[in-house]
C-alpha cells in the first residue's frame, strides 16, 4: 500500500499513529512493510492456506462475532445431504466433470434448493467469466432456506465451514506458506482480538490478488473471515481493493469487457438468451430478494440509451440489435486468434499489452499478424513499435518487411486536457475540469469514438443492410464544441445517469428507472450522479467541511452511499452494535434510518419488518437483511451458486509450482482455464518430473516510482531517473547459490521467454523453508520496455496464461523460472537458449500441467449426480 | 553587530537586518513515518524546475539518486539495515521496521547454512537435469558458486545483507530519510559567499539568488554537510530554497505539501521543535528508544538547523555528520581587526560615491 | 533608473546604511529576489483535476498560463488526499509536457520499416473504412442452430482503465451497435 498508493497509506499511518497495527503479508519486503508492525514473509500463491488458517482458528476457538454470524451470514443455512467437501474427496468437491473440467454444481445448493441449479451451464459459464457477472448482484437462491440457529446441525454452513478449514492448522501454514508459527499465531490474536462490537479490522488487497488461477477465492477467504468477525458493513471493517489505475472501477462499472454490460448486466449469450426475456429473467431471478428484481427497468433503460426513439416496447427496446457471446471472447483467446490471424483489426487505448499483458511475446506475435492496428496513446508505446525494435525482431521471428500490420498512433490528450469522470477505488466518481486543449494532433478518446461512429454512420447511411440497423438507429447525437468539435462529456454523463424520455428531467436514484420505455439509464447503478440536474461528481466541499464521511465531495454508486451494506453496521434491532462503532443506525423517533453516511438499506423500513411468504424481490428483504443483493439476503460464507471452483475456498498450488499441494492430492485448480499452445508452455509441476529444469519461484509487481507498463512513468523523466533501469531482487542466499553479484547483469528464464537487468541482493527476500526443501524467491518489476528514456526488459515477457475460471484473469504472480549470472543472449542464440531449457524439462513443443492429479475425479463425478 | 552573529544561539532574520521579521520558518523531517516514496524528490523538481539528474542505477537499496545536488534539492536515502537480536532485544518498537516486542521479520528463516544443502540440491538439478544438451550455459555449481562477502554493496554494513559475522540470518529493518539542506543559523555556505548570491531570507532560510552567483564555488567548501552543489554547464550553486517564492505567499513549500506520511513537516522553527520533542518522548515511550533528534540544538556547531530531522540511528547510518560545525566559527577573532580596517575603506569610497551623486 | 536609485540599490551602500551589517539578508537581497512570487499566482487558470495514475483519486489543481500547464499539485480541499501526492502525482506536470509525447498522428504502412505522416482526418477516415471492411468481411447472422448472433469477431479492442467513464461509455455503445464483442479493458488484467 506505502508501495503502489502512498497517499492512501497517509490513513493507515493515521491509525497507526492511534494505535493501529499493521500486519503486512508480502513474498518481499517492501515499503508498506518497513512501516508495518509486523512483516510476515508468504511463498507466492499460497494465499488461501494462510488465511484459511485463520479460519480455521477463529472456528476451532469459536472466535467469530456470533450474534452477527448469526444474523447476516448464512452460518445457520443447511446445504443438501449430497454435498461431498474436498475432506471426502482429496481436493475437489462432489459434481467434477473430467471430460468438460467444470462442476455440476447441483449437490452444492442448500437444502430443497437442488433443481434449481440443475439448468445451469456451467461449461458455457466458464467460458464467458459469468461469475463476474455477478460482481454486485447475487446469483439465483431463492430466499426460503431451512437454518438451524443453533449452528449444531452437521449440515449447516457454520459446521461445513468448520469441517472444511480444520485442516488448516499452524503446522499446515508453516509448511505450505513458510510462515513461522509464532507469526501465524501473532496474526491470528490480533484479527480476532480486534474484531467485535466495539473494534473492527480491515483487510486490504492490491489487485495482484487476482492476479491468480484462484483469484477470485482468495478474495473469498478473506471475506469469510471479515464476516465471521464482524467486519462487514462497518466503518474500518471492509475488504477493501486496492485498484491500480485512476478509473478501473468505472472499467468494470461501465465496462469495456466483452461479457459485461453498463452496471454489471450481462451481454447476452446465443444459446442461453435468444429473446429479451429470456435475458432479463436470467438477471432478475425471480423468487430472490433484492434490487435485481428491478432489473427489466435497468435492461430497458440501457437499450433506450442506446437506441433511443427506434427501441420500444414493442420490439423489446431493440434486443434484436443485440451482439451475442457464443463463448470465451476475452482478451487471452482474442490474442491466440490473432496469432492465427482470425481478427483483422485492433484498437489500444491507453494499454500497452506489448509490456504490460502476460506473455508479451505472444502479444507481439498476434499484433504482428493483424491487418492494421489503432493505438492511442500518448507516447509511443511498445505496441505501436513492436514491428521494428521487439525482442521477436531480433531474433527474427517478426521481420519487418514481410510484416503486414497497418498501423495507425493516434496521439491521446491527457488527463488534464479532456473533462470527465474517473471512478477511485471506492467507488467514488470524480469529476475533472479541462485544463486546456490537448497539442497537436491529440485527442481524447471521446472525441476519438463519437468521430469514428459518426464517419462510419455517414459512410453506411442508406444502407438497407439489417446488420446496419443497429449501428444506423444508434442515438448518436452528441453535442460538440470547442475548435476539434469535441463531444459534451458532460451530456454523456447525463445519459449514463438516466432521464425521464418525456420531461428530459435527470433522475435522482436507480429506483426511477422505469421497464416500459418512460425513461433512458446507461447505467443503473451510476443513476444519481447527475440528479436534480447537477454534476454531482463535480461536488467540491472541502473535506475540513463536512464530517469525516465527507458525502459532498463526489458521488459513490450507487446513491452516494461510501461503505456497503452498512446496514450491518447496526444490530438487529437498528442499534449501533457500540458507540465508537456507530455509523448508520435506525431512528425510531423519525421512522427512519440515519447516520455519518447514507444507509444502504430502504430509508422507512424498520428493522422488525418481516416479509410476507409470498414476497419477492425488494419486498422481501427482512429489516435485519443487511445485504440487499444477495438474493437470501445473507453474507455469503458459503457460496452455493455463483463460484465455479467450489462453494469454500481450497488451497490449490499454483499451476506452476515447486512443491506437491500439501493439502490434498489435487494439486491446482482443476477448473482453471488452460490455453494449451505452443506460445503459451506451462513448466512441469509437481507430481511431473522435470521440476528442477526451472527451481525457483518469480514474482512480479510495481515500484512506487513507476506506473504498470511505463508509458506513463519511463518518458517522465522526474519519474524514471529515480528507479533508471530494470532490476530483480534476490536474496543473498540465492545470490551465493546462483553466483548472482549485487549490480552486475543477471537473467531470469522460462518457457516464455528471458528477461535481463541488474541483479540486486537484497535481505528484502528470504529464503523459506516450505515442506521439504527451501523455496528461493525472485522479484521482478514489471515496468520497462525498449522504449522510453529509461528502457530494460519487459518482466512479464517470463509469464503465461492460465487463468482463474471465474473472472478469467490470468496467473500473473507466480511462476517457476531459472536464474542466472550474466546478460541474456541475443538474436537467433535467444530461440536456442530457450529450446535447451524446454528440451531439458520435455516440454519443447507444447506443455501444460495435467488438470486432474487425485484419482477421485470418477467419485467425484458420480457423487455430483445423486439421482442420475 | 552582535557577538554571536557568527556562532551559537541565534534568531538569524533580525540578525540580517529584517526588522518585524516573521517567525523563523523550517522543516522537521520525522524519519519514523517516512515511506521512502520520493514525491518530495519530484515535487521539488517540478516546483523549482530543478533538471533531472541522470539515469544512474547506484544499487543502494532504491537510493538511486545518490545525495544533495545541484540537480537534487531532496534526497531519499534508504538503509537496508541488518539489526542484531542483542539490539532487538534493547528496541522493543514499531517504528521503521520491526516491533521488538514481535518476533523479528526473519526470525525463524532459514540461514545461509541451512539453505544451503537442500535448496542447492534442487537447483543442481538445473544445469544437469541431462547434463549433455548442447548450447546450454552450465550453471555454476552451487557450492562454489559462492564468491560470498567480499562485493561491494552500497550499504552501510561491510558484510553482505543479512549476514551477521558468523553466518546467522538476522532481523532487518529498512530506514528511509528524506535529506535537505539544513538551513543553518550559521550558513557557512552564505558566509563565505562572496558575490552576495547568498542571503539570508526574512524567514530565516538560505537562499542562492540566481541572478547574483557567478559560479566561483567557494559556498561548496563551507557548507558542513556537502549540500550545496555547482551545476554542470551552468556553473553556478544551487540548493533548496525552501521554496522561498512560494514562502512570500504564505503557501507550504513543495515537497512538505506533498508529502503523503507528512514525514516532511514545514512551520514555524519554534512550533516544530516542540513538536519535535514531543514525538521523540513518545517514540521513547513506546520503547523506540534509538530515536534521537538531529540539527535542532541551537547550541550545536551550526547554532541548530532550520531543517533538523528525527532519527532512528546515529547519523552516520544516514550519512550526516556527527557534529557539523560552521567553518566560519573562528572568523569573528579573526577578522576583528581586518573587518575594521575594510569597513572603514569601504565607507571611504561609500561617501565618495555619495558625493558624486549628489553633484548630478 | 538615475544614479541615486542606483546606488541606493547597490548592497555595499544598503549594507552601510541599513539594519543588515554584515549584509548577508536585507541588503543582499537581489531585485529578482525581492519581487519574487509564486507561478501559481501568476496563473490564467487553474483547473480542479483528478490524478491520472493509481485510483486512490487524489485531488490535483492544474495551473495554467499562456495555454501551457505550469503547475500540478495536490488539492487541499480533497478529503481523499488532503493535498498530498505521491511522486507519480507530483511528476503530473512533467507527464503531461514531457518533451517525449507524440503529438502527431503516425502511419506504418504495410510491410514499411519506418513511420511517415499522416493527416488526422485522412486517418480517421481510412480507419473508418478499415472497421466497416472488417466487419462486412466477418459478419455472423446466426449460429449453426439459427439463433441471432448479429455479430462480428473481426476486429478488437483493449482499453485502459485511465478512460474516463464517459469514455468507456461510448467505447461501449459504438462497438455493440457495430455487433463488436471483442471489447476489453485492463480490469481484466
């Protein structure tokens, strides 16, 4: 956090300086770790083990919060008899499909809820990353759950949860993390410690954390164990992210991602929503709780945004314009087929994969057998150049004049000379006034796309083509202005906002949105960011002004609120759980809840309301329902729908790795998504022999100095002279092993490629004794390319792509590797170089790690399919 | 003119012939929350249009800026710093590193010796897995690939990072400074200046005005701590100025602003000793007992620094002097009767000049 | 400037005459010295901005003077970041006027070793029809069993996540209208 988001950590220190500890959890020992209480050293991808240790602490102590447990998680629910944990199983849980390698997941439904999920595609779910669909709305579960309040049951979350993390013990941690039990312990006191009515704890993550084939879980360990203490909802409590980039949450809010849609609605898939209704039930389940009932009013609202007067009730708002997914079009696939030259055309806007994606010679290869690339940029970036100063233009794998990518830079304005809204990390919209007008040719990407789809609008005009329908109905009228005719930022933002069609007047909150076509919203959950007709992202009112939420300064979706679901931050009964922890609370005077910030939670509904039995939707939502979304209106610490790799989180060894899984016989996530490719080899993995061909362990991440690929840090040079060229850590242990001195040149391989900088010996890592053997650690940054002021090897060049079922996010944190003393050789001796490191691990023409390594699979299967 | 005007106690504004100066203004740079992430390095640079200084890996620790320059007005200096268990034992803190009352960041971790055989093991297997393939690079053999202590590696400690004499992995802890010019009370740098390009500000700083310099590098020798620096192709000095343009302004300077942790504190002399004191008696209380103040002793050999600092090591670990002492301390017995004789030659061809105007 | 003012100015006579004898403050203060202010003040404009690097969204004030940026700093008022910034944000202002930006539009032509110029609106032109050509060549109507698939996989696109949302925004609008759903963003990475 000191590291990647210094004036952030300015709170922490804060809290510190009040008395706060800092545990610091790191395969190095950084910036954020020299200010921690405490340092606790991690071998890279074991993350789950050591937090399932604390589970598994709390539960065998019964440490947990219990009167919230109780209340708002699912503690009490009982899931079906069918259920088979991976305890029975060795490492997977019941319903595995070996042929397809994903689960049925019909034995993980709570009790009398099986057929529900009997419909379900897991496969096509997989290949469309649905889960991340649901990032705030709660796959289907209908609300009626059989509980047992006294967590006695053997079959209740709370005893499942228990059963399943008992393994994790101290001894487990020391061996699978290279945590010292004294550590392990001291973590473990002092979460729970400080945990209850009267304290809370955060957890905070960086996004490397799904940066992993298990991505997702690990998040979901830890918001087990925020639930089970209590610190859910309220204030200091919080999993919080730590994003990387200025407005990634707004990425994924108003998403360029091919499976999402503005405010987290699915883009439809062929097989499984042919017609507008079948899209819509699939996203508002009937028979849940929750504001997804509401979602016909988001769907409408979106495709009115979208086509305007054209999209009416009667031709279901346009649905049939609707491109549909078949499948797996993510960023990794969408890469391997450029490589086999299936697409012709790539825009980059602001993303430089030549150096930032994983694997950059793969990258490099695929834009290198495009028809013609567009990059927008501001410098000129390695993915604009890679045809003539790439690593594969050395060796000759690109050669420039038999290359035939047109290419087109297009410069970027920057930040300061566009207007518009950046979303942080919390959620929290800002506005930014334009300072001038960009030099030159520059642009912004508004002006950028309105231009592009107005000249392509122009060049089909008349075209009586039905797939120019679409395009030529598209309410494209944006007001312009300025000498380049640039478009109104802030009329955009006003339809993002949402509007009612007759009066024009903005809305104020989601709930005005409305299914029948009476009102345009291009994204529902950013629906009062212009109400009463103000920017209120624009909103300025000094922090020393306001209290310490400061809800006047920006707008957080959805309705201004800053921490979620903080109806948890009240007990039962509408009482803050203490006085030092008050937040939100009900005011039974007014009728109504209050507090610091705005309630999550319907304003008049006290908290004794009960639901009638045939209640749906928002109506049946209890008022001691603290997480509106969920479609039981629980925290999840039993996830029975929504996760493809299992209900709990499991410890799963990194698909590249040094050591066997010391938990079970399956050794990773069997229901990873593997590119089995020839650019894309996996080294050899325990139980495979070869393992030593690539010993030692890399991880790859950011300096303070420098912003993710560079283009923003390595032309600044006030940035790049203070960390000048590419290095990698070692520990001394390592540097003696490997003959690595401290500033000369060394190199680190894989199957991938070779990367070279300074090597510098650093007490920073450690060796850590994990199982039998000790684990050597490299660290790498991730920052340079061959261009800029300051120019070294691209570190993420060494990985690959394996990626987490869920998300489809690659593995990008850990990987196996060799290390050596000396610069890398060049040219053609690059290509022999690596052909000897893969003929010696036998993975010289393609390889990846067996997915299934436990013989349960067949049991697995047959356990899945009780009554078949 | 004032005894002490060269040496000890001192207000130096009204001593430089401000009268109704403000209060003396400065920087209390606490070591303690420092998070080494050099924004006050670059806010520096992009306030003062300050060059860049070069694209130079120095391989100490992430210090690749070196120290005070003409070129770098702010430096960040960072100690890898192996601590003893004998030290850890007397620490018993969480400040800058690892709390002594916690088990130490590598405690448990294996050694050099225990690594060794085992881990050599695997990576044996590397260079031999076959051992015929052609055109690989053979790997070192382990056991002799060991050229051990004898590099050189930017650290304070002579022995590799840690590695105690005798092998043992030891507790470690990363210390991180923002360094600065001092802004002395006793400026030798301005007291040697002989062009006036030095002056003391009505805030008591010490500015170079880069209008006067002409670059003959005298300041260099007297500045005690090796802060002010000429720069290359230019000639002339340049240091901090405490950002006196911004100061005339009543804003904060540049790099205290930005400083996330405020490690880097700006205010009044007077308001940020006591401010001083009183976080070095509450490090002292939570036992962080090798906390010590720098440069706020106006009894020192400099009669204390506008900019004094919160250490958690002897100075030296941070490359400052031990005991700075203006070279200029000495001048007042020196000059005594020389001074005399010059001023009086100097009004001579004062009033002659005078005369003249008033002729005109 | 007539000889008195002149010599009145001269610090030999300011350090004889006035409160600073040994003519180390007051009287050696230099004329540029002695008017100096803040470029801040200066400024024609300032522009309340937001930090372009990591998404902690630090406030930042843009100053700007002669249609050139001469100062970025934190913003006070910013409950988020209480004026501070870290050295990514503090370096904004040599970001934005790095002498390394390009600001022309570039042209690599099939098989070419080099760049050459091009016209902005030439290459949006060309880039139109490149996108239509695309398109038409590998539009898909429907799947093998006839269901609507109104799409094409013939081209892609990878966004950073420093678009603002009103950038994505239409970045999204525009490539669904064109039945474009290879449309991806650094949150997937």
């Amino acid at each position: 956090m000191a590291e990647c988001h210094p004036v952030g950590f300015q709170w922490a220190m804060a809290a510190k300086e009040r008395g706060a500890k800092i545990f610091h959890v790191d395969p190095r020992f950084t910036r954020t770790s020299a200010l921690a209480s405490t340092y606790v050293p991690i071998r890279a991808g074991t993350d789950i083990a050591f937090l399932g240790g604390v589970i598994n602490y709390i539960l065998s102590n019964e440490l947990d919060f219990r009167e919230y447990v109780l209340a708002y998680t699912n503690a009490a629910t009982i899931v079906s008899e069918d259920f088979r944990d991976t305890e029975d199983l060795d490492g997977l849980f019941s319903g595995y499909d070996p042929d397809t390698g994903v689960y049925d997941p019909v034995t993980w439904q709570y009790q009398g809820h099986e057929p529900q999920a009997a419909a379900r595609d897991t496969v096509i779910e997989r290949e469309t990353a649905s889960p991340l669909q649901h990032e705030s709305h709660g796959p289907g579960v209908s609300w009626r759950v059989d509980r047992d309040e006294t967590l006695r049951h053997p079959r209740c979350v709370y005893q499942i949860l228990k059963r399943h993390f008992a393994r994790y013990t101290p001894e487990v941690v020391e061996q699978a993390c290279g945590i010292p039990r004294e550590k392990f312990d001291e973590v473990c006191r002092a979460w729970t410690e400080n945990s209850g009515r009267d304290r809370t704890t955060a957890l905070v993550y960086s996004v490397g954390w799904t940066q992993h084939s298990v991505g997702a879980q690990y998040i979901r360990t830890g918001a087990i164990i925020q639930l089970l203490l209590g610190n859910i909802g309220r204030p200091g409590g919080g999993v919080l992210a730590l994003r990387g980039h200025a407005s990634i949450q707004g990425s994924t809010d108003i998403p360029t991602l091919f499976n999402l849609l503005p405010g987290y609605l699915p883009m439809p898939v062929a097989q499984l929503h042919p017609t507008y209704s079948d899209w819509v039930t699939s996203i508002c389940h009937p028979k849940q709780k929750g504001f997804w009932h509401h979602a016909p009013a988001y769907c409408a609202s979106l495709l009115k945004a979208y086509w305007g007067e054209a999209a009416t009730p009667d031709n279901d708002f346009c649905y049939g314009y609707m491109p549909r997914l078949t499948g797996d079009h993510g960023i990794y696939k969408q890469v391997f087929d450029m490589i086999d030259g299936k697409i012709k055309g790539y825009f980059l806007m602001g993303q430089n994969p030549a150096v930032g994606s994983m694997n950059g010679r793969a990258q490099r290869l695929g834009m290198a057998n495009l028809d013609w690339l567009v990059v927008r940029d501001l410098f000129e970036i390695e993915s604009a150049t890679w045809w003539k100063n790439s690593v594969e233009v050395e060796t000759g794998e690109i050669v420039p004049t038999e290359c035939r990518t047109e290419v087109f830079f297009i410069p970027a304005a920057s930040h300061v000379e566009k207007e518009g809204t950046f979303t942080q990390t919390q959620r929290l919209l800002q506005w930014r006034e334009k300072a001038l007008d960009p030099p030159g040719d520059a642009r912004s990407d508004l002006w950028f796309f309105y231009h592009l789809g107005r000249i392509v609008r122009q060049k089909l005009a008349g075209s009586t083509l039905p797939r120019d329908r679409a395009i030529l109905d598209l309410a494209w009228d944006y007001p312009t202005h300025g000498p380049h005719d640039e478009p109104s930022a802030d009329a955009v933002l006003r339809e993002i906002n949402g509007y009612d069609v007759k009066t024009g007047l903005t809305l104020r909150t989601f709930g005005q949105l409305r299914d029948d076509g009476s009102t345009v919203g291009g994204c529902w959950i950013y629906c009062g960011v212009y109400a009463d007709g103000v920017n209120q992202a624009a909103r300025r009112r000094p922090g020393g002004e306001q209290n310490y939420v400061a809800p006047e300064w920006g707008w957080a979706w959805p309705d201004n609120r800053r921490i979620l679901y903080n109806r948890a931050s009240a007990d039962p009964q509408g009482r803050p759980w203490s006085e030092r922890k008050a937040y939100v609370w009900w005011d039974g005077k007014k009728g109504c809840w209050d507090g610091y910030d705005q309630p999550d939670f319907e304003k008049t509904k006290p908290p004794s309301y009960r639901p009638g039995p045939d209640a749906e939707g928002v109506e049946a939502i209890a008022g001691d329902d603290p997480f509106i979304m969920l479609g039981d209106g629980k925290g999840w610490l039993y996830a029975s729908s929504g996760l493809l790799d299992g209900p709990m989180p499991t410890h799963y060894e990194p698909p590249e790795s040094l050591v066997r899984n010391p938990l079970y016989g399956q050794q990773a996530n069997p229901v990873r998504k593997v590119y089995d490719r020839p650019e894309n080899i996996t080294h050899p993995s325990p139980p495979e022999p070869h393992v030593g061909v690539y010993p030692y362990v890399f991880t790859i991440a950011r300096l303070t100095e420098h912003h993710t690929a560079g283009g923003m840090s390595r032309y600044v040079e006030h940035l790049a002279e203070l960390q000048p060229e590419m290095f990698f850590e070692v520990s001394p242990e390592l540097a003696a092993e490997r003959g690595l001195t401290h500033l000369d040149w060394g190199h680190v391989v894989t199957a991938r490629g070779v990367v070279e900088g300074r090597v510098l010996v650093t007490d920073r890592l450690t060796p850590l004794p994990v199982a039998d053997r000790v684990v050597h650690q490299i660290w790498l940054p991730y920052h340079w390319g061959p261009n800029g002021w300051s120019r070294g090897d691209s570190a993420n060049d060494l990985g690959g792509m394996v990626l987490d079922p869920n998300v489809l996010i690659q593995e990008g944190k850990c990987g196996t590797c060799d290390v050596r003393p000396g610069r890398r050789p060049q040219g053609r001796e690059l290509v022999t170089y690596l052909n000897d490191y893969r003929r010696r691990a036998g993975i010289l023409e393609s390889h990846h790690t067996p997915i299934i390594t436990t013989d349960t699979a067949a049991e697995s299967y047959r356990q899945g399919r009780p009554d078949k | 003119m004032p005894e002490n005007s060269l040496y000890g106690p001192l207000d130096p504004a009204p001593d430089a012939g401000y009268v109704d100066a403000p209060p003396r203004m400065g920087f209390f740079t606490d070591t303690s929350v420092c998070i080494g992430c050099k924004a006050c390095e670059v806010a520096c640079k992009e306030w003062n249009n300050v060059p860049e200084h070069g694209l130079d890996l120095l391989g100490m620790s992430y210090d690749n800026t070196g120290g005070l320059t003409a070129n770098s007005w702010r430096h960040v200096a960072f100690i890898e710093q192996p601590v003893s268990r004998d030290r850890l034992a007397d620490r018993g803190t969480g400040v800058g590193g690892q709390a002594g009352n916690q088990p130490p960041a590598f405690a448990g971790m294996p050694t050099t010796t225990v690594a060794a055989p085992e881990s050599a093991v695997a990576a044996a297997t590397t260079g031999k897995e076959t051992g015929t393939e052609p055109g690989v690079v053979p790997g070192p053999e382990p056991a002799a690939a060991a050229p051990a202590t004898t590099q050189f590696l930017g650290m304070p400690s002579s022995v590799l990072p840690g590695q105690l004499p005798g092998g043992e992995r030891t507790d470690f802890r990363w210390l991180m400074m923002s360094n600065v010019c001092k802004h002395c009370t006793h400026a030798g740098c301005l007291d040697v200046c002989p062009t006036g390009a030095l002056f003391r500000t009505e805030f008591g700083t010490v500015v170079v005005q880069e209008d006067i310099c002409n670059g003959c590098g005298y300041c260099i020798s007297g500045c005690p701590y090796g802060v002010i620096d000429q720069r290359k192709g230019d000639g002339r000095a340049w240091k901090c100025t405490l950002c006196y343009d911004r100061l005339r302004d009543d804003m904060m300077p540049a790099c205290a602003k930005a400083c996330p942790t405020e490690s880097i504190q700006y205010g009044p002399l007077d308001e940020l000793r006591e401010r001083a004191a009183a976080r070095l008696e509450h490090l002292h209380g939570i036992g962080e007992t090798s906390a010590r103040l720098y440069g706020n002793d106006p009894e020192d050999g400099v009669g204390g620094d506008g900019a004094f600092f919160l250490l958690l090591d002897e100075p030296e670990v941070y490359g400052l002097p031990p005991d700075p002492v203006v070279p200029t301390r000495d001048l007042p017995e020196m000059w005594r009767t020389a001074g005399k004789a010059a001023l009086t030659m100097a009004a001579a061809v004062a009033v002659a000049f005078l005369g003249l105007g008033r002729r005109r | 400037m007539g000889v008195r003012t002149w010599f009145e100015s001269w610090p030999v006579y300011r350090q004889l005459t006035g409160t600073d004898p040994l003519g180390r403050g007051a009287a050696a203060m230099s004329r540029r010295s002695a008017e100096l202010a803040p470029r801040t003040e200066a400024a024609d404009s300032m522009a309340r901005s937001v930090c372009p690097y990591c998404a902690v969204g630090c406030g930042q004030r843009v100053y700007v003077k002669d249609g050139r940026v001469t100062q970025i700093e934190g913003d006070p008022d910013s409950p988020i970041s209480r004026g501070r910034l870290c050295p990514k944000g503090a370096a904004s202002k040599n970001l934005v006027t790095s002498r390394f930006r390009q600001t022309k539009v570039r042209y690599r032509r099939p098989y070419a070793t080099e760049w050459e110029d091009l016209d902005l609106d030439t290459a949006m032109d060309m880039i139109a029809d490149r996108v239509i050509a695309a398109r038409a060549a590998t539009w898909e109507d429907v799947d093998d069993e006839g269901r609507p698939l109104n799409r094409t996989l013939g081209f892609s696109g990878l966004g950073g996540a420093t678009l603002d949302n009103e950038e994505n925004y239409l970045i999204k609008k525009l490539f669904t209208a064109l039945g474009a759903i290879q449309i991806e963003n650094q949150a997937r990475i």
